[in-house]
C-alpha cells in the first residue's frame, strides 16, 4: 500500500472518531439540558432544543434535507416578537425575529461544523458576487461601529441588523455550496413554487374577511407591503419558466399558470401600490429579456381593454386614494395633484435624506442609527453614507452583470427561463424599494439570494449535465474548481 494512500486512510478514520466523539459529547450534554429545563417544568424551552438539536443533525447529515425545511420556513415560519430596544421606535419591522432566522442559524452552525471536520468540502466558494458582498459586509459593519462609538447606534439593534444583512448571504453561500446537478435545482425551484402557491392560497382565504391580506404568522400588524414584493419577485420567476418550457409544454406550463394566477390575484389584494409599481416592470423586464415579445404584448394589450371591467373595486379605490385622499397636514402637493399622507412620506423621506446626508456624506449615521425610514436608497445613504451605497449600488450592478451573462449563456430552456424570471424580478424588487425597504426585508431577501445562488451556478449544472459527471466526489472536485477560476 502506497504511503498516501495510507495517510489518507488514518485521516478517513480520523475524521470518523471525531465527527462520531462529538456527535455523542452533543448527545449527552444536550440530555443533560433538557433534564434539567423539565425539571424546573419549562417544558416549552426543552422541546425547542429538542427540535432545534433535531434540525443540527439533518443538517449535519444532509444539508440538502435541511435546506428544503428552510425553503417552506421562509414564509410559513412563524415570528417571535423581540420587542423594541431600548425604547426606540427606529427599529421597524426588522427586528422581529422569525422562526427561519433561528433555523438558520442552526443549519449555518452545522454547515460551519461540517466544512471544518471535512476541510475538501470548503467554506466559502468563490464566485462573481463575493467582491461586491463582501464590500457591502464590511461597509455595513464598520459604519455601525462607528455609530456605536459616537453615540448613534444602540449597540444591541445595529447588532441585530447587521447580523440580518450578513443572514442573508448565508442563504447564498449555502446554496453554492450544495447544489451541484440539475434534480436538486428543480426541487428547489419546485419547493419555492409549491410554498407561493400555499401562501397565496392563504391570502386568498383572507379576502372574504375584509382589509389588506398578508402572509401567514405576521403578527397582529400584518406587513401587506412586504407580501406583495415577495410575490412579485415569486411570480416573475414562474412567469420566466411559464414562458420557456422547453419540452414539457401542457402540463407543466399549467401549473405553472395556475401559480401565477393564484398569486396575482392576491397581489391585487395586497392594496400594496409600490408592489403594483414594482409588478408593471416586472412585465416590461419580462417583454425585454423574454422570447416571447409578440406573446406578451398581445397578452398586455388584452389586458388593458377588460382590465377596467374586472379590477376589484378595492384596488380601484386604493389607486385613486392616492390622489382622492380628503386634505390633511403631511400631505404633499405636485403642482395640482395632492398626494395622499403614505405616498407623501416616501417623498418626504427622499427629500430629507438628501439635506441630512450633507451632515454626515461619507460614513452616515450607521445601522438604525438615523431613524427608521421606508424607503432603501434614502435610507442606505443616510445610515451608510457614500460608502455604503457605493457598497449597495456595486452589489446590485454586479447582480444584474452576472444575471445577465447568465442568461447569454443559458443553452437549456429551464434554465433560460429561470434566469429571465430571476432578472425580471430583480428589476422589479428595484422599483419596489422606491417606497420600501426591500433589500432588508427578511421575506423578500431568503427566497432572492436562494434564487441568486442558483442563477450563479447555472453553468455549472449545465457543463456538469452534458460531461455527465455522476460520482459525488468527482462532481465536488470539478465543482471547487471551476467556482474558483470565477465561473
């Protein structure tokens, strides 16, 4: 037996007894805890442990099987109300922490475990957007640091925050890291489907009930704004394969119809404007990037002559109320037009960023250290300065330069009409955040850079494909590798 061979063999083994010495340390020490929690009867801590202990070692085991656990926690998670930080009202809605929050950290940690035990499995794989997150990372942090020492930021929320930003990346990682041939691509894109369709069929459910629908376990005060970007961005990526079904045109395109609908219509109930801003360019992205321009156009045309006879009086009555609204204080004036107190906010807060970004132009105010304000650019200038957008604008241009390329490259139709969705709704996630915080928002982010980890690997599945490459660890190799040359 050659040496290496030998070494690599006492490694093997080595690795064996470790990963099995931890795994039964965890065990009794995790046994002893939820002694002790039902002891003093807090039964409720016991079982989250269990259950969180129980989604380490599926984890650990199978990362695959955990990231589909995640995909549904995405939106049928429920939430767990922190409460306000020391006192302050700026923190919005993102410091509401939700039940995928925890399950990702949970399968971060075992993920983390796992690349360290197995060092061949790798961290951190280098693709065309770790540069740019990178930059907006360190940007993020180092101007919270600098908020926090000035007296700016409450340490606790610029912590939460920045760990938010930094959750969803993770999200991206995780999916370079383990998706590695086209079966796993279309259970991913199939599971993020099927968890839109559950969702809208809930907010289908809500219509008879009256107001404005949102997704499920938001709380007492429900986040329609937030539901409506996510179904944007979710039916731009099944309009993208609606359009492009290669050889499985009835059936598959069927359900795939059946999905946009669903979710359109409860888009509509939404009453979320800056979501039906964000719809109008997902459709034009859609005829832009889409083959089937004739097809669109017919389908746009159509829908311009019935639409006044079928759009729900509600949505009609929301649309108007933005210019219909009775006069108030807050309200802002366009030459005759009078805006109604939300849209007028939004214009206020871009008016005012730009005044107050004067006072602090390179480094802002950091992370939650300005006040809370519903609108990205205004709020990323105020709170990073120059460098944080400069930061931003790099990550969203080098986003749309490696979706683009994406889609030049794309030879299979699955794969070209995901990655036209995918731009389509990252076209429209863009015009959403005019009025809202989209970029931060935990329900729109977890399936964006789920979906942006799958573009970006897009060739490699597809040479992968056609090379045939079946044995696992051949396919991991060649996988570390052309990641690496900047695939």
């Amino acid at each position: 037996m050659k040496p290496k061979n030998s070494l690599k063999i006492l490694n093997d083994i080595g690795q064996f007894y470790i990963t099995y010495l931890l795994f039964i340390t965890g065990i009794i020490c995790i046994s002893f805890l939820i002694a002790y929690l039902s002891a003093l009867e807090m039964h409720l801590y016991a079982i989250a442990i269990i259950l969180g202990f129980s989604v380490f070692i599926i984890s650990f085991v199978n990362t695959e099987a955990a990231l589909y656990i995640f995909i549904f926690s995405m939106l049928l998670g429920p939430e767990f109300i922190v409460g306000q930080i020391g006192g302050s009202a700026l923190l919005g809605r993102g410091i509401t922490l939700r039940f995928d929050d925890f399950l990702l950290v949970i399968i971060g940690f075992s993920w983390f475990a796992k690349s360290a035990i197995y060092k061949e499995l790798g961290l951190f794989l280098r693709t065309p957007l770790n540069l740019p997150i990178f930059f907006y990372t360190i940007s993020s942090l180092f101007v919270t640091c600098l908020g926090m020492i000035t007296g700016s930021v409450n340490p606790l929320s610029g912590f939460f925050y920045v760990l938010k930003y930094i959750e969803y990346f993770i999200v991206y990682f995780m999916v370079v890291n383990h998706l590695h041939s086209e079966v796993q691509l279309k259970r991913f894109v199939f599971c993020s489907l099927l968890t839109c369709l559950l969702v809208s069929l809930y907010g289908l459910y809500q219509i008879p009930l009256g107001g404005r629908i949102t997704a499920p376990f938001e709380g007492e005060i429900g986040e329609p704004n937030t539901f409506g970007g996510y179904l944007v961005f979710m039916m731009a990526v099944a309009s993208g394969l609606f359009l492009h079904p290669g050889k499985r045109k009835s059936s598959y395109q069927y359900m795939l119809g059946v999905v946009i609908f669903i979710s359109f219509i409860t888009l509509l109930f939404t009453l979320s404007r800056s979501s039906y801003l964000a719809f109008v360019f997902l459709y034009l992205s859609l005829i832009i990037f889409s083959e089937k321009k004739l097809f669109l156009l017919s389908l746009l045309f159509l829908a311009l002559i019935i639409s006044p006879f079928i759009t729900p009086l509600s949505v009609k009555e929301r649309v108007m109320f933005t210019f219909t609204q009775p006069k108030q204080s807050g309200q802002v004036e366009i030459g005759k037009l009078r805006l109604d107190t939300s849209a007028s906010a939004r214009i206020i807060d871009w008016t005012s960023a730009l005044s107050d970004f004067t006072r602090k132009p390179l480094f802002g105010y950091g992370v939650t250290g300005y006040g809370f304000m519903d609108a990205q650019i205004p709020r990323i200038l105020l709170e990073t300065g120059f460098l944080g957008l400069t930061a931003f604008l790099y990550l969203m241009y080098s986003i749309f330069k490696m979706a683009y390329q994406r889609l030049k490259e794309a030879t299979v139709p699955y794969n070209k009409g995901l990655v036209v969705g995918y731009l389509a709704g990252f076209i429209a996630l863009l015009f959403h955040a005019i009025g809202t915080n989209t970029f931060i928002i935990v329900r729109i982010m977890e399936p964006f850079w789920l979906f942006t980890g799958i573009v970006v690997m897009l060739p490699f599945l597809e040479e992968a494909k056609q090379t045939q490459m079946l044995p696992e660890i051949e396919m991991n190799g060649l996988k570390h590798k052309k990641v690496q040359e900047g695939f």
